[in-house]
C-alpha cells in the first residue's frame, strides 16, 4: 500500500512539474510576440456595464458612446501615432472610422415607413455594429425599423474586451430590446439577428426573456455564423490571469498582439473575451436542458459555412435545431466549392452536408445547401430538404462560384460582395482601402500580419441569394 501510495505521490509531482513547465513556456513564448501598445492597455472609464442597467436607456447608452470617443480620443491622440496609412487611430490613414460613410462603431438605427416589425441587431465579437450593415439595409427593405447595438468592450480599443464581462454583453441586449419595444412596428413582430457571438446572445435571449415580464420574446431569431460550439481550449483561456497581472508577463493576456489595421474590428485577441464566451455558451447549454425553455423558442432561420475555423458548423444543428419543436425553423449552408483545385489541398475534405442530414429525416426543420450542380463546374444549384420530409429537391440556379474561391468562412457571411471594406474591390473609395481584395506578394515571415489574414475570404458571394431568402422566411413567419 505504502508502494502505491508513494507511486502516485510521484506521478502527481511528475504532473505537476509537467504543467508548470509547459504553463511558464507559454508566459514566456508570449514575449516574443509584438510589444503592447495603448489601444492593448488603456482602462474606459466611460464604458457601461450591467450595474448601470436600470439608469441606462437608449439616448443615455448612445451619450456613453459618444463619451468613450472622446475618452479614447484623449487617451490615444491621433497626433501620438506614427504616420502610417494602416493605422486605425492615426486621422489620414487609410482606415481611420471616420473616412468611411458613418462611424459605425457606435450603435445605430434605420427606420421606414409603415414598418411590419422591429429587428434588434448583435454583432460579434471583436467586430463592431458595422458588421450588421448589410443585414439592417436588408431587413429595413423588407419593412423593418432596425436597432444594431454596440456590445460593451468593442468599437474603440481592443482593450476594452479585457474589461467586459458576458453580463454586460447581455444587459446591453436588455436595453436594445427596451428600446425596440419603443420604436413603431414593435407590436407587429420582434425580430432578433445575431452574428458569431451576437448569435449566442440572440439565442440566450430567447431562452431566458419568459423569466423577464416587462420584455417581449422575439417573434424569430435570425443567426449567421452563430458561436454556439464550446470548444475544449475556452475551459484554460484565462489561466493566464495567474501569471499576467505581472508586467513582465503582460503579453501572456493576449493570445495574438496584431496591428491595429481595421477600421470596425479588433486585429489583437485577448484570452480573457473568449473566456467570457465560454461562460455565455455554457449558460446556453444550461438553458437548453430545460425542455421548456427549448420549447418556447421560437422559429430559427442560420446562415452558416459548413467550413468555420471559428465555430463548429454541426453545433448549430445538436445544441439548437435538434432540440426546437417543429415551427417553420430552417438551417441554410454553404458548401465548399467542389469543383476547384484547391479542394485537393485541403487537410480534410468535408463530406456532401446532405448526407449528414437525410441519414436523420424526418426533420423538424428544414434545410437549404448551396452546392456544386456538379464537381465538373462552378455552377450552383440549391438542394433543399423540408421539414418532415425524406426525399431532398435540387433546384438550379444562375449562380456560380466565382472561380478564385474554394469556400466561404466565417467572418464572410455578413458581408456583400461590393461592400467597400470587406469586398471583392469591385467598390472603393480613394480615401480608403479594400481590406477584403488586398492580397500581397513577397518574401515570407516578413509582414507583421500573417497571410491568413489576407486569404480568409471576407464577403460572402452569394449574398443576395442569402438576402432574398430571408425575406421569402420572413414573409413565411
């Protein structure tokens, strides 16, 4: 017994060892990485938090705005930068906010007239109200007054997202409802549309609005990209705070320290905002094990690529759509572009997505998958599987997948091909610059971004096809 006892003594200490060893070379690999600057260390004092909950409406949460620009303003004067066009906070560079048509940091609205309805708009994390523009314009089309909320952390300095807490997150929908609930349309319909982590607060929303009386339940959610999936690394992502509060270790916050080049979201990441999300998802999945609340969801409508480095595009289906009961839910997919020579390169080719599905018919929702007509060409066809049926329909389309792209990605389904940021760079602007169409060529290891950043794919080209299926769903609600 004495044997075993002091085996296991060792093997613990053996562990032990091993962790702090691998933990501390991690503290020190984060040296190497670039030296913080002051959008990575300044503290908002103007920011909202949930304790200022019941003193914030709408009106006061855009002064607060207005407050965090002028306090960022003050704490990293454009005049302290260095002179570079691919500065964010340097005034006459190319990607300055403000040489773009609106400063869409900062939370906003679009009303019209004889509206059917209201939409409440989230966006995703490190992105900015920006990244809904597209899908207000499109929703505004199909009769919708719109309100697109900045979360708490994001929009002026990628430090913030070391000061916000999920509960901010959500408070800050509570108060974007209260204020669609204001607005005319309101008593017609309650749309909520998330985007990645909007997705999740969309999603957590619905499940728990029943336990608040004075706020109105979303009459359908629209998700796109929705950061559902909880992934293994998010349980470790803020063991760093151990070691980080040292200035010798600062870095070790961060899981990348990038240039601050894009004008409406965040190049650098810090551990503790995907330690939040990992708090928020797992409230979700708490949630979701109440049969009641997964039976008051109401209808559900996602976009999503079936390759996502961010996400799990299955999650979508075993988290939500297998526990929603039957009301006129739908899943519409992209798949990979079948047909082109980089799907020979890929690590893994994904299966055909209708395979996953039609091994399960009858569904309580229906699915949609933009596809390959054939694996011979770049012509699409859609391939459609209904709610309750076993049989799924092919439909040929005009589209086709534009020859240079082998598929989408996550951070693409938002966003319009002509969009003058993140575009194809059939739109631009002298002023500005096309981050989606900029594909430099030279030696490697050189560019303080790496080339992942300028090949992930940053619109979505079937956009429209995506724009008029949400409003054929929305006319079907």
């Amino acid at each position: 017994m004495r044997t075993v006892f002091i085996a296991g003594r060792w093997l613990a200490t053996v562990l032990a060892v091993l962790v702090l060893t691998i933990y501390f070379g991690r503290a020190f690999d984060a040296r190497t990485m670039p030296q913080l600057g002051p959008e990575h260390r300044i503290e908002f004092v103007e920011e909202f938090d949930a304790s200022m909950e019941s003193d914030t409406d709408w009106a006061t949460y855009l002064a607060i705005e207005d407050n965090l620009a002028a306090e960022l303003e003050e704490k990293i004067p454009s005049h302290s930068r260095p002179d570079s066009p691919a500065d964010r906070y340097f005034a006459n560079s190319l990607v300055h906010p403000d040489k773009f048509d609106g400063n869409w940091n900062h939370s906003y609205e679009l009303r019209v007239p004889s509206p059917r309805g209201v939409a409440v708009l989230l966006h995703g994390l490190t992105d900015s109200p920006y990244s809904m523009l597209a899908t207000a314009q499109t929703l505004a089309g199909a009769g919708y007054n719109v309100v697109a909320m900045r979360m708490p952390g994001h929009g002026f300095a990628v430090s913030g997202l070391l000061q916000v807490r999920w509960e901010d997150w959500t408070a800050a929908v509570r108060i974007a409802i209260r204020r669609a609930m204001q607005v005319p349309g309101a008593d017609e319909s309650l749309l909520l549309v998330g985007y990645s982590n909007g997705g999740l607060l969309a999603v957590d929303y619905a499940l728990h609005c029943a336990s608040t009386d004075e706020l109105a339940c979303p009459n359908g959610l629209v998700l796109m990209s929705p950061g559902i999936a909880i992934t293994s690394a998010a349980v470790v992502m803020n063991w760093h705070a151990a070691l980080s509060w040292v200035p010798y270790f600062e870095q070790f916050k961060w899981l990348q320290v990038l240039p601050e080049v894009d004008p409406f979201k965040f190049t650098s990441f810090p551990k503790r905002a995907a330690w939040e999300v990992h708090k928020l998802s797992s409230r979700v999945y708490d949630a979701f094990a109440d049969p009641d609340k997964a039976a008051n969801m109401p209808p559900v409508l996602t976009f999503q690529s079936i390759v996502d480095n961010t996400v799990g595009a299955t999650a979508i289906v075993s988290t939500v759509y297998d526990r929603l009961p039957p009301n006129g839910s739908e899943l519409v997919l992209y798949d990979v572009n079948r047909n082109s020579t980089m799907l020979q390169l890929m690590q893994e080719v994904p299966d055909a997505p209708i395979d996953f599905f039609t091994a399960r018919v009858p569904l309580d929702f229906g699915v949609t998958i933009l596809k390959n007509r054939d694996p011979s060409n770049n012509a699409i066809a859609v391939q459609t599987l209904a709610a309750g049926e076993t049989e799924a329909l092919v439909e040929e389309t005009k589209l086709r997948w534009p020859t240079e792209i082998y598929s989408l990605s996550h951070i693409a389904i938002p966003f319009r091909p002509d969009d003058v940021l993140y575009g194809n760079g059939s739109v631009t602007n002298e002023s500005t610059v096309v981050l989606g169409a900029l594909a430099p060529r030279g030696e490697r290891e050189v560019l303080l971004l790496d080339p992942d950043f300028f090949l992930r794919i940053r619109h979505n080209p079937f956009y429209a096809f995506q724009s008029q299926r949400l409003t054929e769903w929305l006319d079907e609600l």
